[in-house]
C-alpha cells in the first residue's frame, strides 16, 4: 500500500552558517562576527521541517551529497521533525549545498546562497508514483526550475493543488522564462521583493490597485490564488473574485527574519491541507495560520528554532476559535 503524505515539499536542502554581526561591511570592509552557526536550511526543506514538526505526514525531495558531512546533518534533522527522507535523491559528483548568511543586530541579512548538489535535481529523478503520493506539493527555491516543472506537470494531471513559493533564484529568471512553471501552479506565494521584481516594479508601495493590475497575466496563466507577503503589514490574499489585505499579529521582538517566509508557507500548508479548499474564508484562515507560524519563527534566531510543535499550534487554533 502507498502511503499518501499531507504534502511532499520539493526543492533545496542546504546548510546554512549564520554569523552574526554588529553591521553588515561596506566595500573592502571587514566586521567582526560575534557567533557563527551551522544550521540545516533551504526554502523548501524548512518548510517541510515545520510542515513535519506542526504534525504533518511530510516528505522532502530534493538533492544531496553523497554521504558527505552537510548531507548527514540535514537527514538527522528531518528526522527530528519525522520528515520522511526516502525521497530524497544523491549526487556522487556535487557536494550538499550551502548559504552563507550575515545577521545583523536588527535583524537584517545578507544570504550568499550555493546550491550544490540541489541544482542537479533533474526531472528524470521524479517519477510519477512517488510525487502523486500526496495531498498537496510544495516547490520552492530552485534555479533549475526543470524538475520544479515536471513536479507540477504531475500535480495538474493527477488534481493535487501545487502551491509554490519560488524564491528570488527562480524570480530573477524573468517572467517569460518561468511562465511555463507558472501555468501549472494552483496557488502562488510571492514575498513583496519578488512581486517587485517579477514586474520590474519600481514604486516602493504596492498599493491595491497596482497588486491586482499586475497579478491579471498571473489568473490568465490558470493560477487560482495568489499571495503576497508583506512583512510588518501581513499578507495580500487575491483570487479572481475577491482581494483581501489579511493582517499580521503582534511581535513581541524581531530577533531573525531567516526562514520567515518558509514558516508561512507551512502555516498556510497545514490550514489548506485540512479541507483542501480554495475558498476565500477558507483561505483567509490559513493565511492566519501561516502568519502565526511565521511571527514564531521571527522570535528566534534560524529558521527552525521558532517553529511550533502540534501542542503549540493547536493553543494558538483553540484560542482564536479555529479547529484542527
């Protein structure tokens, strides 16, 4: 019998050494870095860690070195958050990859991303029986978008939603060049930088009526839901009928904002995947859910160490009236 999984999550797996620092250097510049961590990460490997860890029969596909030294600690980790790892492919050429991540006192970062071995994911490393098994598919961060189309190709023939997140790897592309990524995708999570850029915006707010002028050729391309994330002002939820600005909740401190975006992705996951409806109340909810998990992901430094267990989660759902 196969098992079906709440959501497989398709993409990078990397490592990610985080220093911290006062300030981040200008040019020919040098600062002193305070404390340095090594912390698995990747877009789409922290989302199914928090997909994992809130309680979510989770799997990750993705690319790893072949029993190298950043490989074993990202397997350990999945299994920590009971994320199945038998999936996951290997490369006997490339090493894992890894992200060099500068934190300022303010929070603020700096990412030097290296792929690694997660770039040589091809579409031939994804067969049809093991991505269809599954509630929903997430894809996210992943310059080589091939195997990213193939997981959707799937998805769309076999009617799993596939919700992706793309990142500024696939962003950077330009819109000409990912729209055949993008015509198979159900519900599009984009952060206000790669709304920006995907447009070759300019203006510094996206107000209303620019959101929903630009995001028309996105509903041509046959995607249902479109959401972007703003930050401090929440997330802009759209869908060909109905727009709604839905608004963060109170941070206590902002100590790292690595991962945010990832947090949300799983917040609004485990809402999606209880009644996989794309109505808009339904869909409002979720994207509370995912600005919980993201608000307690913000609270602690990686973009792991804040992400609530099922308990935690299920107090917060309790408390505002929501059911698992």
């Amino acid at each position: 019998m196969i098992e079906i999984f709440d959501v497989i999550c398709i993409g990078a797996a990397l490592v990610d050494m985080i220093a911290q620092v006062e300030r981040h250097p200008s040019d020919d510049d040098e600062v002193f870095v305070s404390n340095l961590s090594l912390l698995s990460g990747g877009a789409a490997a922290n989302t199914a860690y928090a997909c994992g860890k809130m309680g979510l029969s989770t799997a990750f596909i993705g690319k790893l070195g072949q029993n190298d030294i950043f490989s074993n600690k990202i397997i350990n980790d999945f299994k920590d958050a009971s994320v199945e790892t038998k999936l996951i492919k290997y490369s006997e050429d490339y090493k894992t990859g890894s992200a060099y991540v500068a934190l300022n006192n303010k929070g603020d970062r700096r990412i030097y991303a290296h792929s690694g071995a997660a770039n040589y994911l091809t579409k031939n490393d994804l067969s049809e029986k093991e991505v269809s098994a599954t509630k929903l598919i997430f894809l996210s961060s992943l310059r080589n978008i091939e195997p990213l189309s193939q997981a959707a190709k799937i998805g769309k023939s076999q009617n799993i939603p596939v919700i992706i997140n793309p990142g500024m790897l696939i962003i950077d592309q330009g819109f000409d060049k990912i729209k055949n990524l993008l015509d198979k995708i159900d519900v599009l999570i984009l952060s206000q930088r790669e709304f920006r850029t995907l447009f070759n915006l300019k203006e510094d707010i996206l107000s209303d009526t620019l959101i929903k002028k630009k995001s028309i050729s996105l509903f041509t391309l046959g995607i249902k839901v479109i959401i972007i994330t703003l930050g401090k002002k929440g997330a802009y939820l759209l869908t060909t009928t109905y727009n709604e600005m839905i608004q963060p909740l109170k941070i206590a401190k902002v100590i790292d904002t690595t991962g945010a975006g990832d947090a949300f992705s799983a917040g609004f996951i485990f809402g999606l995947v209880q009644k996989l409806s794309l109505k808009f109340e339904d869909l409002k909810t979720d994207i509370k859910i995912g600005n919980f998990i993201a608000g307690q992901c913000i609270q602690k430094l990686g973009a792991r160490n804040g992400i609530p267990g099922r308990k935690e989660l299920g107090n917060f759902l309790s408390n505002a009236n929501k059911k698992i």
